[in-house]
C-alpha cells in the first residue's frame, strides 16, 4: 500500500478540502454574520437606548457581548471538528477500504481548530466593533470580504509580513499545518500554538477589545 | 425642604453647531406629576437622553436623587424606569419574553411578570409576538418594561403616543395611582398641554431649548389673565365707550374681553355699560385657557 491511499492519507485527503473551504472563506464569512447578528439585534430593534438606560455598566454589556461572540465562535470551530469526524466515521462505515478508523485524526484535527480560533479572534474583535460602529450590514460585510480577500493572497503568496493582517491567519494556519504534515505521518506537534500569528492575533483582539470598550462608553445614543 | 429628584444646573447640550438645550435647570420634586411640555422639536427628548446618561455631557450638570449622574450611574439608573419615544422591543419576542428578559438582565424575581402584564392590561396578549403588537400595545408594554423594576422615579417621553383616548385615560390613572398611592414620582413629556394638564402637579414648558416656564399647575393658572366676557346689545359702541374710559377692550365676533383685577370692578363696569344705555345680555369672568397660554408662551 502506498502513503497516499494509507489512512492517514486519506484523512488529510477528505479533510484539507473541508478545512481548505473553511480556511479560505467560510470562517471569516461566519465570523462576519456572527458579529452583525450579536450588534444588528440591538441596532434593529433600537434597544442601545434601552440597554444603556439601565442600570448595568456599559462594559458588560459590551464584555458580554464580546465574549458570547468568542463561544459562538468556539461552538462553530469545535461543530466542524465533529462535523468533519462523524462524516468520516460514516464514509466509513460505507467505504471500509479507505480505513479511517485505523488512524486516530481526532486529536490534532481539534489541535488544529483550537489554533484557527485563536487566531481569529483578531478578525473576530474587528468585526464586532465594526458591527457595533455601523448598523447597516454592507459596511463591515464589505470591508470584512476585502481584507479576506487580501489576507488569502497575501498567505498564499508566502509574503514574509503576511501575519500582520489579521485576515490571513487561517490561511497561514491551513498552510503551516500542510507543511508539516506528509502522507508518511503527522503527529501533534505539527500544529504549534507558539506560532507568531497566534501572539499577534491575541495581542490585536486585546488591543480592538480595550478601543471598542472606549466606543462604547463615550458614545451617545440619538 | 424639598427633596429634589432630579436637578439640572444650567444644562445646555449642542449638536454640531445648533443648540438644541439653552441653560436649562430643571427642578422635580419628589412625589410629583412632573410634565414636560413643549412642541415638537423642542428639546425634550434631547433632555430625556442626558437625564438617562444616553447623551453625554460635562459633570456637575445632571442631579438625580441629589447625586451627581455621572459618579453613580448604576445607582441612580436602578432607581429609574424609563420609556424614551418609540419602546424599544424584541420584536421576535413575546410580551412575556421581553419582560423575562429584562428581568433576568436586572436580576429581578420573575414572579412580578404577571402582576406588570395584569398592570399594563397586556395579560391576554401576553404570549403574541411583541411585533405582532398594535402601536398602543407597544406603548403599554414598554410602560411595563419600565415599571418592571418597581422604580422610584419614572421617566417617560411621550408615552401617550399612538393610544386611544381609553388607553390614555387608563394611563392617566396608572400614574396618578403609582404617585398618589404608591409614592412614586413621574417625569412625563408631551407636546399636548391638554394630554397631561389633567394628571399633573408640576410643570416645565420648553421651547427652542430654554425652560420658558416651570413651576406647580396652580403658578402656571395664576399667571394666566382674568378676562371679563360681554355681550351686549351695541357691542362696538360699548367697546369704544370702555375704550374711553380707559379700559383695554378687545371685541371678537360681537363679544367684548377685558382683563379685570377684582370683582368691584367687573360690577364698575356693568354700571357704566347700564347708565349709557347698553342692554347687557351677558357679563361673565373667564380665565384665558391653558392651551391658549402654552401657545402663547411657545409662540
């Protein structure tokens, strides 16, 4: 049997288009809709007046806000670690011959997204203070979809200072872990949480979290 | 002494370069019906938004149960209920879910949902969608939402918006049982004198951002002229006969007015009319009415 049709090669086979599709455009389009939708609700509604005339301080409403964000980001990442296992224990099931269940992906496939939801945080923090600037959706939607675009190309293009959008992050991370894997074998350490990335996307997220505190504190409601 | 729920000390708020409140100073007393009169556009619900710390301005501007708004605001917000134009509502929620809603984000017992939704006549339609809701049933519940926390003070920004002349009557009453009963006080803004001159105790007229009035209905009645109504049989002879004796006549549509200090000389000028020959049909006192002292004052 070659390396290509081992089981190990046939996870990183079935689960790179999955995780490419993912990388690419899917969680920084959901990262997008997850941000409008937390802010559009109050924006909607006109509840801002209402939830700042009460008597909870403005940071948590905002803190709660932020970090209810983070889990559902969470929840996504971690539904599409299980989604990408029960589909291939299901393959499987159908298909014996390509033996999934002869290779333990489990661990570093959640290794993995562990990784990809630290370094989204940044496009996470962003977003939400886009959203929470802006009422309209075209606004952070659009500016979202250009900084994505021009995050891939960046990745893709191996530029040298491509971590410091915030946008190309998953794609660097996709890349890395393709670079360090090979049909022969993978192990754990071929997702490093160490990475310059996942520091620079923290120390982003940190820093827009602390600029949308002040927003909202000094902003009127009219 | 007076106890001031809320002070304002010269309060004045721009947006851009237009001044939309000039010096306001603001002074409700506890226990009070205080309306905030004033037309459209007039300042109002800028003043609403600073009183709720919606619109931010300079410190020692704002007092609420004598403290400065600013350093307390948590304090002082759980002590108002508020309802500021249209009510804000989930809309995909039901009359119940929103009042659930709030009180779990203020942390209070649930229990009290159905004593508001009883309160504010929404029980049967507790359980419909908020935006399924009639404009007067929106209006009803966001009352609710603001009485929910049991507040020592309300503040609402035209609430009567949108209800029908029972809905308003029945707010009406509402406020009146929640001050005179309960001891609360209300700050309620209109732009209909007539909408509040029946519930109120206090007064603040505002127009073009400066408070041109602000005092207790009977100061606001006191400073409204005492005006005698005649009809007669000759009214332009008799006009100008009152004319020449000095009195300040004014003749609409065949009847004379003139402003009067005492009864003396309501009973002065009816001898006078007499003697000169004038049939006098009528001889009343009136008191200019409100409304027409409010447009007055705004015009």
């Amino acid at each position: 049997m070659d390396d290509y049709n081992s089981p190990l090669g046939h996870w990183l086979k079935y689960s790179s288009v999955i995780l490419g599709v993912n990388c690419i455009f899917l969680l920084p389009l959901v990262i997008i809709f997850q941000c409008f939708s937390i802010n559009n609700i109050e924006h909607r509604d006109d509840m801002w007046k209402s939830l700042f005339s009460l008597p909870i301080p403005r940071w948590s409403t905002y803190s709660a806000k932020f970090f209810y964000l983070l889990l559902l980001n969470g929840l996504y990442l971690s539904l599409l670690a299980i989604f990408i296992i029960i589909s291939a224990t299901i393959l499987d099931l159908l298909k014996p011959e390509y033996k999934f269940n002869e290779f333990n992906f489990s661990a570093i496939l959640f290794k993995l997204h562990l990784k990809l939801f630290l370094v989204s945080t940044s496009i996470l923090s962003i977003q939400f203070l886009l959203s929470l600037v802006w009422s309209d959706f075209l606004k952070p939607m659009g500016i979202g979809l250009l900084l994505t675009v021009f995050g891939v190309i960046a990745a893709n293009l191996s530029w040298e200072y491509a971590f410091i959008i915030p946008y190309s992050h998953p794609m660097i991370t996709l890349n890395d872990f393709s670079s360090n894997t090979s049909y022969l074998g993978v192990n754990l350490s071929a997702v490093d949480l160490m990475s310059k990335e996942i520091w620079f996307s923290l120390a982003v997220a940190g820093s827009t979290y602390i600029i949308g505190y002040f927003v909202i504190r000094n902003r009127s409601v009219k | 002494m007076t106890n001031k729920i809320i002070e304002t000390r010269n309060l004045s708020y721009h947006f851009g370069v237009s001044k939309v409140l000039d010096q306001v100073s603001l002074r409700v007393e506890a226990g009070s019906i205080y309306g905030f009169i004033g037309p459209n556009g007039a300042g109002k619900t800028t003043c609403i938004k600073i009183l709720l710390n919606l619109l931010q301005t300079d410190n020692n501007q704002v007092f609420l149960f004598g403290k400065e708004f600013k350093n307390n605001r948590t304090n002082i917000l759980s002590r108002i209920g508020s309802l500021i134009e249209q009510p804000a509502l989930y809309h995909h929620l039901t009359g119940r879910e929103n009042l659930k809603n709030r009180a779990q984000l203020l942390e209070i017992p649930t229990s009290r949902i159905n004593d508001i939704l009883t309160l504010v006549d929404l029980s049967e339609h507790a359980d419909k969608k908020a935006g399924k809701y009639s404009l007067g049933m929106k209006q009803r519940l966001g009352i609710g939402l603001a009485l929910l926390p049991d507040p020592e003070l309300l503040i609402l920004d035209e609430p009567t918006n949108g209800l029908d002349p029972n809905g308003i009557i029945e707010i009406r009453n509402l406020l009146r049982k929640l001050v005179y009963e309960m001891g609360k006080t209300v700050f309620i803004s209109s732009h209909m004198l007539s909408e509040v001159e029946k519930m109120v105790s206090h007064l603040g007229i505002i127009n073009q951002g400066k408070l041109v009035f602000q005092g207790s209905l009977e100061e606001l009645h006191q400073i409204s002229k005492k005006q005698i109504v005649i009809k007669a049989s000759r009214p332009i002879d008799a006009k100008e006969l009152l004319s020449k004796m000095g009195y300040i006549a004014e003749l609409v549509d065949e009847t004379i007015f003139l402003p009067f200090q005492t009864n003396e000389q309501v009973a002065k000028i009816n001898q006078l009319l007499l003697s000169n020959n004038h049939s006098v049909y009528s001889l009343s006192q009136s008191q200019e009415n409100l409304e027409n002292l409010y447009l007055t004052i705004t015009q």
